[in-house]
C-alpha cells in the first residue's frame, strides 16, 4: 500500500512557479500541548517536521504517536525481512526526532503496516488518552485524509475523532498530495489550507533529520524491489521555507494583504454532503418497475454494449457487482462469469433482479449496504456501476479501500458513472473517477470519457493492454 515516488509526479519547479496556493494564510493559534500522528515512521518529519522544530525550540510539549512500524514499505525486498525494516525504522525515526524536538516523547502503536484501516480506535484511544494525561487542550496534527494513502486517511480518521473527543484542535498534513496533486487542480480544498513559516535553523534541523530516515531516502540494496521510497523530486517538496496544513474550522488564520482581498468569498469549510441512505433508494424504487430506463432506453443499453467490450478478459472466476439494481447488467456479466455476486442496498429492485436472474445458478443476489458491509473472499472482477456517487467522500474511500483488498493480484476494477451533477448526490462521476485514479495501488487501462458518462477499467500496477496478455505482443 504505497506509492511509487520513482514515477513522474508533479515537479517542485511546478508548484514553485504557482501563486495561487502560495500566498496561503498563516497559522497563529498557540499551540501548548503538539500531538503529532504519523502512519509510519518518517511521515512526521516530511509533513510536520519544521513545526515539532519550531514548537520545541519554544519550550511546548510534544508528542509524537506511531501508528505502524512501516515494516511495509518494501515488499519485495531481497534482502531484509519486515521485522528487519521495523527495527531500523525505529532507529531511524528517534535520531530523527532528536534533531528535531530531543525531549519529545515517541510512542509506538505497533499496528501492521498497511492494516491500520482495521485498528483505527486502538489509535484513538492512544491519543486521547495522551492528550487527557496531559490535561487536555492539545493540537493534533496527523495525516490529511485525502492525501490518496489507506494508512494516511485511516490516521487521519483517528486524529479528527481523538480531537472531537477531547476538544483539541486539529491540523492535517500532504504528504502524497504533492506527487499527484497539480496547483491547478480546483477540487483541493484549497480555502482550508494554512501555512506555517520555518526559519533558517528550523529548515536545517529537518533536513538532518529527513537524513536520517535512510532506508527510506537511498536504496536499501541495488538489487530490485530495494530501491529508495523517497525520490529526489519527492524530497524536494519538503525543503520549502513553509509547512503547508489543512486546518480544522476553528484554526485561527493570521491575515496577509492578499488573503484580506480574499476573505469575503473564501467560505468556512462546510460539512461534506452525507451518503444517501436507504429509505432514499426504497422511494425512488416503491411502485416503479424500472426508474432508470434500463430496459427501453437506447442510452443504457449502448452503455452496458461499451462497458462489457471494455472488460479484458473474456471470462472470470468470482465477480462482484455493487449497485446490481434490477439485475440488467448483471444479466450481462453472468454470461461472462463463473461466479457473480449481486448486491443493493435496497430490497426493493432486487425483486425484480431475482425474477429476471431466477434460471443463472452462478448468480447470487444480497441486501447489503456498502461500502459498510462489504462482502468477504476476493474477486477477479468488481463492477461499481453508477454507484460512486451516492457515498459521502469518507465513504468512497473506504469502499476503495474495500475493492483493492478484494481484488485478485490480476483483478479488475470496472467503474462507470453519469457525469452530469445531480443535486442529491454527494459527488459527480468526475469526483469518483478522480478519486479512483488518485489510487497508487490502481492504474488506468481503458479510458472511455464522453459529454453524458466516462467508464474506466483498472487494474494493479502496472497494467497490461490485452494484445500482450493474449500473445500478439
């Protein structure tokens, strides 16, 4: 579950050479208690280092909360075991910090690395329990939820409820967001971020301690699968003269002559539409036998003729299907499937699926809600088909979460969405397509975009076109 820095992201030179973020206002809430939450070790020093510096050398306490050894982080290493990586991470990170802040306090979670999704109350209770030992009142700073990592968004999930539970603030740190991210990109919430500004020393003394995060920074070996996590490129993003955060809403901003030209269009954060629940699909289905048109209009039938060319493969062992509806599709996709899982929030259109589906004996029908109830075992095909935009962001991940750990090392991910924005829908087809391209663990292979949909398939990097899988190559 990590991303790959040696692959061309944004350059330094690109964000260096746009304003629009730059002239970001400036933090200025004391800070008498600094929790900082990092997945694995080293994310500490790249996203907040010049803060635990600056913070320290003002005499403020701090803490620093590990969740994973990131014994992860080369999975392929010929030449040192995940125990190994762990120890030396260690090593690594509290040289670090003693450049930093040398009285901070570390504390190891020791969650498996790349399995944080599954323990984020064990993080939760660390740092509240942190923080109330303290007297409460701390600032937390972690990982920004859409920095595109699993374990960067399960810390960041933790952070915001340890400071809801304790009334702390929070601030929340890019790391990945550099590499895929672009300062043209208008979906960042670009009116949340803040910035803080680092001083000569304080620029030096995390320069020396990214240093000592080596496994990381240099090859641990040359041979394959020791490479280094840390591009050059990638390192560059953090040798700015400023940190860069993402402030919760009760951050205070000190003013600069542009953000006052600014602020009265720059809105406060507002609450992020909710996932649409299931008395919202059992009235839009109640007395209606097909309220999409699935059956008569040429549209859905074009569009389900294109989806099924653009599947790789012609045939898979175990597929799922999310959002199976009234089973047209599905009708479709069982003729290519040996096994195929059907699943709706609602009863409702699933009525008329078991009818139309009622002589297929490879297909399987469930009422589940997802991403929350999510079906075991894994799967060589997962179809989410105008299902993304119902889910909340926070729910879009977690379902992305979900569909990389089922699928099969050569699975497929097929996703399709309308692209037009709905006024009751969380998101747009864009967003979750976006979304899903964000993801380190997914590439592109099939790329259809047209004015009324875009349908994409993925895979696990890095791919293959399927002249090459069939032999014409």
């Amino acid at each position: 579950m990590t991303f790959d820095s040696s692959q061309t992201g944004t350059l330094e030179s690109e964000w260096a050479d746009a304003d629009r973020w730059q002239r970001l206002p400036r933090y200025a809430r004391p800070i008498e208690h600094l929790v900082v939450l990092a997945a694995h070790p080293d994310d500490e020093t790249l996203g907040a280092g010049g803060l635990i510096e600056s913070a320290g050398r003002n005499g403020t306490r701090i803490s620093i909360v590990v969740a994973t050894d990131g014994e992860a982080s080369h999975p392929s290493s010929p030449t040192h075991t995940p125990w190994q990586l762990s120890r030396i991470r260690r090593r690594e990170m509290r040289k670090a910090i003693d450049h930093l802040a040398p009285d901070a306090v570390i504390h190891h979670c020791e969650i498996p690395d790349g399995q944080l999704i599954d323990h984020v109350d064990e993080v939760v209770d660390c740092v509240v329990g942190i923080v109330n030992d303290a007297g409460g009142g701390a600032t937390i700073v972690a990982p920004w939820s859409g920095d595109g990592h699993r374990d960067h968004r399960a810390a960041a999930a933790a952070a915001r409820q340890a400071a809801e539970n304790t009334g702390s603030a929070l601030l929340e740190y890019p790391i990945w967001m550099w590499h895929w991210g672009r300062p043209d990109d208008d979906s960042l919430p670009w009116n949340d971020m803040v910035a803080i500004d680092l001083d000569a020393d304080t620029r030096m003394a995390k320069s020396s301690a990214l240093i000592e995060h080596v496994s990381q920074t240099a090859p641990l070996s040359d041979q394959a699968g020791d490479e280094a996590v840390i591009g050059v490129e990638m390192r560059s993003h953090f040798e700015r003269p400023f940190e860069v955060f993402f402030a919760d809403g009760h951050a205070q901003r000190e003013e600069t002559p542009e953000t006052r030209e600014t602020a009265a269009t720059d809105a406060a954060p507002s609450a992020q539409p909710a996932t649409l629940e299931r008395d919202f699909f059992d009235n839009f289905y109640a007395g209606r036998d097909d309220p999409w048109g699935f059956e008569t209009r040429w549209y859905e039938k074009r569009k389900r003729d294109i989806l099924l060319a653009s599947l790789p493969h012609e045939r898979y062992t175990t597929a799922l299907e999310v959002g199976c509806s009234t089973g047209k599709l599905t009708a479709s996709l069982a003729g290519r499937a040996d096994a195929l899982l059907g699943i709706d929030i609602s009863p409702e259109p699933l009525r008329a699926a078991r009818k139309r589906l009622a002589e297929h004996s490879n297909v399987e029908l469930r009422v589940a809600s997802a991403p929350a109830e999510w079906p075991d075992g894994h799967f060589d095909l997962v179809v989410l088909s105008e299902v993304g935009y119902y889910w909340s962001r926070a729910d879009l991940d977690l379902a992305l979460d979900r569909v990389v750990d089922s699928l099969d090392a050569d699975g497929v991910l097929v996703a399709c969405h309308w692209r037009h924005p709905v006024s009751e829908y969380p998101l747009t087809g864009d967003d979750v397509h976006a979304a899903i391209a964000a993801r380190s663990e997914l590439v592109a292979t099939v790329q259809h975009r047209e004015e009324d949909f875009v349908l994409e398939v993925f895979r696990r990097p890095p791919g293959a076109s399927v002249a090459r899988e069939t032999g014409l190559l």
